[in-house]
C-alpha cells in the first residue's frame, strides 16, 4: 500500500492478505470491484484520481442491533472471497491432503483456544459462541464427510467447501430463525478452514481509536479483535439481529447496526459518519445540524447515564431478594430508547392505536407489520408488549357512529370483534414482526370469557394462514388478558387459564369499578385508585394469576404512585411497567424494601375500609 493511500484510511499497519480494508475513494473503489468483475486481482494500489466534490448527507436504513450513538469514522473492511484453484488430486496426494486437512483444523482448534481465552477476560458472552465454533470445527461427522471426499479425490479445500456448505443449506432451510443464524457459525469456521488451507494470515488489522467498522459481517472473533485495537461501534450489510456479531455487541454496549444493503461498496474508509443504534441508521458526510443533534443527543444520554447512575443497570429486586420486573410503557420509538437507556427490562405496555392519531386511513397490514417489527427489533433482545387496537371510548377515530355512552359502547376488544377483518390485519401484523421472539400480545376492555375465547381462535387463524403462506412468526407469541374492568378481576380465575400473562390497566380498572370517568375534571376526587374496592380486585387478580403460575403485570399509572410500590409489591405483582422518567425511582424503592414486610403491610392495608385510610397507612405505615 503506497503512503497516499494510508492518508485516508484509519488503518496503522498496512492491510492483510485476507481481510482487506478499503481505504479507497468511491472513483478507487469501483475501479477496485470492475477489476474484481474482470477475474483480475483487486488492488488497492491506485492513486484516485478525482476532482474534489463536497459530499452529500446521505442515510443508510438498516436494523438496530445494539443501542447508542457514535460519531466517528468509517473502516470499511472487506474479506476477500477465496476461489478454490485445485479441485482434483491425484490419487496419491490423497493421505497428504487428509493430512494437510487435520493440520488446518489443529491450526484454527489452536487459534480458536486462543481467542476463547480472549474472550473469558473480555467479552465472557463470547466464550460459548466460540465454543459453539470449536465444537463444529472438530465434530467428527463432519471430519469424516471431509475424509470421505478428500478420498473420492478431491482437494481438501474443495471438500472442507462442499461438505460445509451443504451442512450449512440444512441450517438455512430450518423454520426456526436462531437454527439459520448458527448457518453463519459454520460458514466462519468453513471460511477460517480455507484460510489456513490457503496459508492466508488470520489476524485482525488494527484501527484506529473511535472507528467504525463497516463489513458484509463479523465473526464474534472480529468483533473482538477490532474492540481490543479501538472499534467504537460497527455496521454489517448481513441482518441477524441475533447473529453472534449483534449479541457481543449489546454484551460489551457497543452500537450497532445490522442488514445495511451494499453498504460496503458506498462507504469508505475515512467518511465521516453517524452511526445510531437506537433507530438503526447511519449517515455519512453529517451536515452541521446533523452533527450538532446528534452530538446533543450523546450528552443527553451521558447525562442521563449520568444522572441515574448506578440504578440504572442493578437489578429490580428487594432486599431480600425477591424479583419485581420492571418494564416500561412507551407510546413512540424513541421512548424505547429512552426505557432501554434507563435499564427497562422490557416494553410493558404498546398502545397501537395511537399509530392511528395522525392517519386519516387505517395503515395497511405491511405497513404495521413494518412498524411493529421496527419497535420489536428496538427493544430486542428484551421483551416488548403491543396491545391490540383500544378503539373506542374517547379514542374512536372516526370509526365508531355515534354512541350515547362511548366509554360503556364498543371499545377494545368488543369493537375489534365487530371488525373482523380490521382485527386480523393487525393480529397477523403483530405475529410477523414476532419473527425475532421477543414480542408479547395483549388484548384490552375484556368483560367476558367468551370474547377471550374467540380471540384466540381469531389469533390461531391468523397462526394457520401464515404457516400456510411459510412466513416465520412466533408459534409460541404469549397472548395476555388486560384485566381493566371489575367484571374481568371477578373472572380472573377463568381467564387465567387462558391467558399466559395477565395485564392490570388501574386507570380503566378504577374507572369502571368507580363509576368515575377518568377524563371528567368533576370527579376526580372520587376517582381514586387506592379505594379499597380497587385493593380487592387487585387481589383477587394477582391471586388468580398465581394459582396458575402466570405473570401478573400492572401497566396502569398506579404503578409508578410512590406510595403504591409496597403495595403492589406485596400483593404478589410480578411485573411494573412505568414511564421511562419514573423507573430509577421505582426502582431504588424496589431495592429499599423487604418482600417480607411488604406482603405484611399489603395484607393490612386490604383490610382497610375507606381510600383516606389506605393512603394514610401506606404513607405512614401506620392506621
Ligand atoms: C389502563 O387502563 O390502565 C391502561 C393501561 O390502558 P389505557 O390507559 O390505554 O386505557
Ligand atoms: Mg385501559
């Protein structure tokens, strides 16, 4: 590599037989792919000659892997294919290229130790995945396919390819999302095979401090590798969000992004560049306004990093142990960042139909499936909660003639049975963006068991059109009952043995129990959730969800009420799900108590008669 190259790549020593940098102008790169194109050696070589044009702020829209922001600039690194010259052998060379085959995998067995060890200081989320590899690399059906191959005559580079490909389509083809990413397992240890085969030099280049790797993919090793000499975050053209690149990258918080198409022929080594792991893009050539937002959104992170400081990322559990999940409600994409940025544990609470507020026409099934599954791939690998449509009551959208008593009319789960169709686009909508396995459904405004009932036949129809039609979804998506009316609490014992979580809105809850509606600035003072009326059906609901062993969340604003976290906690709620600002509170309360005592004070406060009462004892811990 000539020194005018080195000027604008961010590489220290000069680049590897095998993994190539890219330290080119767009005009060097593509003289680089035509040559590739015309079968002649790349080279990397050339002096680009170009005129000076000031760049353009461009945006790449990928999936987010891993949350964060990073300014930095971009080291494109590229992995020369290898071509396979020698195929045929003679019959003689056979033992020798049986043996050279073991020496290949004894080479990379020892190099693998190597980095496992790496791993176990580093990056300990790494080490089983490297073991995973270890163990493919040496399993000795594989070996012996090899053997068998090599016998028949040919090359070891050949039969390492062939018999490792053809493993590999077995894995591609497997319904199951995490089987087809373990094909990208052994297509690393096929491509470390050959390298060796090939006397290709293996290491990692380094970088320079604050780069942002931008490749077709990333072996864990590479991942490791490139953070050891100073990666700040990375970008892939390949998509899995649950690739073995993508999980290091959440374990040791370094943003990234995955399935960026042909990103590594339009981005250079040396642009500068944005990478935003919350929303899954990254910009080149940032415009001033761009960079000042972002630089003002990374200090505001910082700051808020700063301001929740330990809390943040120290478990939701008492003092004595017991756990108290805490998630949060968010109504936009950027409130799951903000949930993730305070430690959620997960998404409590989607209200859908608030995608509606701004529409004039209902969005097409494609267009939530995109919209759900963008919220999903931002909350992975934590759980996130999308309730279906709550049409109805103040929220009616035009759709809903006029209704003497809305709040009593068609609303949530009664409308959406009413619009069956409607209904299905959304249900079939949410179980496509399930693909990842970390998606929840929840059905709101449920009175009766028999409304339950025929959702989940709805969902199951949904289930059966989509396995006809191949797509991948959730067969196992949890399907949970929000419990908000007085008449779903009283028949929580019989919905719990459908549901497989239980959700306590406490603000419908409070309103239908108390007659009082919840919008109405003249009965404020008697909606009120501490009632003793609201503590009993609390109960009875928590107590329903236990005797069959399901999760039991609040989602209502009671959850986040200083004085109702003892309560709750008492009472056996296994979940909270709370707005972003509130959960450091929650959560150093949580931390502060002991279950023991809680379920003592819980007990008593449900024997009180009046809320005055309730709130008196909860405040001051006496009657
Ligand atoms: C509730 O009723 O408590 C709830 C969480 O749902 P929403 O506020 O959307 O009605
Ligand atoms: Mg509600």
């Amino acid at each position: 590599m000539d020194s005018q190259t080195n000027i604008h790549i961010s590489v220290h020593p000069p680049p590897l037989h095998n993994g190539v940098y890219a330290p080119l102008t767009s005009h060097v790169l593509e003289e680089v792919l035509e040559e590739r194109d015309s079968g002649k050696p790349p080279s990397v070589q050339s002096q680009p000659s170009f005129r000076k044009t000031p760049h353009k702020e461009k945006r790449f829209k990928g999936i987010p892997a891993s949350p964060g922001i990073v300014i930095g600039q971009a080291v494109t690194f590229v992995v020369e294919p290898i071509t396979i010259k020698q195929t045929l052998i003679e019959p003689e060379r056979i033992p020798a290229e049986i043996g050279r085959f073991h020496h290949a995998v004894e080479e990379c067995t020892a190099e693998l130790h190597r980095t496992i060890t790496m791993a176990n200081d580093e990056a300990p989320v790494a080490a089983p995945i490297l073991e995973a590899q270890l163990f493919m690399l040496n399993d000795p059906s594989v070996g012996a396919m090899v053997t068998e191959y090599i016998q028949r005559q040919y090359s070891a580079d050949h039969a390492v390819q062939d018999v490792f490909d053809s493993q590999q389509a077995i894995m591609r083809h497997a319904s199951d999302a995490y089987l087809r990413e373990r094909a990208a397992d052994l297509e690393h240890v096929k491509q470390r095979l050959l390298n060796f085969l090939a006397n290709r030099n293996l290491a990692t280049p380094e970088i320079a401090e604050g780069s942002i790797v931008i490749s077709e993919s990333l072996t864990p090793s590479e991942v490791m590798f490139f953070r050891k000499s100073g990666m700040a975050a990375f970008a892939t053209e390949s998509s899995g969000i649950t690739s073995h690149a993508a999980i290091l990258a959440r374990s040791m918080a370094m943003p990234s992004v995955v399935g960026l198409a042909n990103v590594c022929k339009r981005i250079h080594t040396g642009t500068q560049l944005i990478i935003d792991g919350f929303a899954g893009i990254i910009i080149t050539h940032p415009q001033a306004e761009t960079l000042e937002r972002y630089e003002r959104r990374q200090q505001d992170l910082e700051n808020k990093l700063r301001k929740l400081g330990k809390y943040a990322f120290l478990p939701s559990e008492t003092l004595d142990g017991r756990k108290v999940h805490l998630f949060a409600n968010a109504d936009s994409p950027e409130e799951i960042e903000m949930a993730r940025a305070s430690g959620a544990e997960g998404i409590g609470l989607i209200r859908t139909e608030l995608q509606l507020l701004e529409r004039q026409i209902m969005p097409s099934e494609d267009e939530q499936t995109a919209f759900y599954k963008d919220l999903a791939e931002r909350a992975y690998p934590l759980p996130i909660t999308l309730r279906a449509f709550d049409i109805g009551s103040d929220k009616s959208f035009g759709l809903i003639g006029h209704e003497p008593n809305p709040a009593l009319g068609l609303r949530g789960l009664r409308f959406l049975l009413k619009n069956r169709a409607l209904f299905t686009a959304q249900i079939r909508a949410i179980l496509r963006a399930s693909c990842h396995r970390n998606v929840r459904v929840m059905l709101p405004m449920i009175t009766t068991v028999q409304e339950f009932q025929k959702a989940l036949s709805l969902i199951e129809g949904c289930k059966a059109t989509l396995r006809g039609n191949g797509e991948d979804f959730d067969e196992n998506i949890p399907i949970g009952a929000m419990i908000e009316t007085p008449a779903a609490a009283l028949i929580a014992r019989e919905l719990s043995a459908m549901a497989d979580f239980f959700s306590i809105g406490t603000n419908d809850l409070t309103q239908y129990t108390l007659a009082a509606d919840r919008m109405n600035a003249g009965v404020t003072t008697i909606f009120d959730t501490f009632h003793p009326a609201i503590l009993r059906l609390l109960s009875m609901t928590i107590e329903a969800a236990q005797h069959r062993n399901i999760p039991v969340a609040v989602c209502g604003e009671f959850a986040s009420h200083a004085a109702a976290t003892e309560l709750l906690i008492g009472m056996g709620v296994s979940e909270l799900s709370v707005a972003h600002t509130s959960l450091l509170d929650i959560k150093k309360r949580i931390r502060k108590v002991n279950f023991s005592n809680t379920k003592i004070l819980s007990a008593e406060a449900l024997t009180l008669g009046t809320s005055s009462e309730v709130r008196k004892y909860l405040i001051s811990g006496s009657r």
